[in-house]
C-alpha cells in the first residue's frame, strides 16, 4: 500500500498571479496586451493570412476597427491574462499568446490563445515567446503548465511536443466551437521537469545553436524528448 505521506508537498504557497511585468528575452518582449500600443500592428500582421484564426474561438476580423474592439474587450481581463508579443528584430507587435485557467490555489496554470502571425511563426521569437511564460510560471511557483487544444489540429499537437510538454489524453466533445465539435486534446508539464525544459531551452536558442544562414542545428524537440513522459499517438 501506498504511504500517504509520500504525497504530501512540503512548504507548498500559493504563487501570484499574473501581473503587468514586461517578459523579455534577446529576441522577443512580451507586453500587457493594449488596443492603443498593439492592436493596428496585430490586425497588419494576422492579415496576412485568415488561416491563423482556424482553431481559435474568435477571427477572423473584417476590419481593424473590429480587431480593435476585441483587443479592448479582453486586454484588461485577468483570465485570460494577454500578452502582444514584439519581436526585437522588426519592433513590431505580430503575436499574442495569453495565461488562462490561472489557478494559484492548485499550483495550475495554461498557456493558450496562441495566435502568432506569419511573420512570427517558426522563428526564434516565437519560441522565445512560449519559453518566457513557462520560465515565469514555474518561477512565480506554479506546479503545473498546461497545453489544450482542437484535437484536430495537428500542428498545436505538434508544438506541444516540441516544447517539451507530455500527451495526457484527449477530451472528446469537449466544446462547440463556431458551430463545430471540438474534442480537445490536453498536453502538460510539471515543475520537476522544468529544470530539465530550462536548459533544452537555454540550449536551443543560444546563438551557437544557429548557423550564418540563421538555420538551427539541434532541434528543440530532439532536446527536450528525454523530458517528456507521453508520446501523442496522434503525431
């Protein structure tokens, strides 16, 4: 039979939630998500391509007036708590990504509506960006970071592996989202794993890590596959 002492989290306090602090690395800032500083350059950006709205809840919009009337809806919110992501090569706001289910009394929360533009995607930033606000999760305390979303986007699916986060099931019917079903697939890590993700991390966006094409040479999935504990079946 189990000990019960063995589950017992010694010292255990409930972390802060999240507040307006700038998360800065070497090549993305995040900033508290405003209309008046963000929302023309995020509509310029997402503008690019009405796919980056697929699986959100919202989008695409038809003008920036429209765009600008969400962002004031959910900027000064603190579940979700939204952060625009600037890149520091171009300046430019082309990103957002945001804390939800912020649950300091569990130890728990999830990063989620991550809509990050063409321009964004599938650079250093981007990954930058996801990394910062696991570093102050864990920092600030919290057990648990989680990753949800559409099981049919397999792409997310995808991310979430790469950034070191482990499978742990699929929701079915978990939502309707704009009219279509949603099974929701859930992926995780936990603060035992972080110090492990940290340097996977650390490691990957190093400058050494890229060469003078800018092309990577240690894949962050390759790097943080010894963390994980799940394999989505899926991919």
């Amino acid at each position: 039979m189990k000990d019960a002492n063995q589950d017992i989290v010694q010292d255990w306090k409930p972390p802060s939630r999240p507040d307006a602090a700038v998360l800065e690395g070497q090549y993305v800032r995040l900033e508290r998500l405003t209309p008046d500083r963000h929302a023309v350059d995020l509509h310029r950006a997402n503008s690019a391509d009405d796919g980056v709205w697929d699986y959100m809840p919202y989008g695409p919009f038809a003008s920036a007036g429209d765009y600008e009337a969400w962002v004031r809806d959910v900027a000064e919110g603190d579940d979700p708590f939204f952060y625009a992501v600037r890149a520091v090569s171009t300046g430019r706001a082309s990103g957002v990504a945001s804390y939800l289910r912020i649950s300091p009394e569990a130890g728990s929360i999830e990063l989620g509506h991550i809509c990050f533009s063409p321009e964004l995607q599938r650079s250093a930033a981007a990954t930058e960006a996801i990394f910062l606000m696991m570093k102050w999760a864990f920092e600030a305390g919290y057990r648990r970071f989680e990753w949800k979303c559409n099981a049919a986007n397999i792409a997310s699916r995808r991310a979430a592996e790469r950034y070191g986060f482990s499978f742990e099931g699929v929701f079915r019917q978990a939502a309707v989202v704009k009219e279509r079903n949603r099974d929701t697939a859930w992926f995780a890590c936990i603060d035992a794993e972080w110090p492990a993700l940290k340097e996977a991390f650390g490691t990957w966006l190093s400058p050494s890590n890229f060469d003078a094409e800018g092309k990577q040479l240690s894949r962050l999935g390759d790097l943080t596959a010894p963390v994980r504990v799940s394999r989505d079946p899926a991919l």
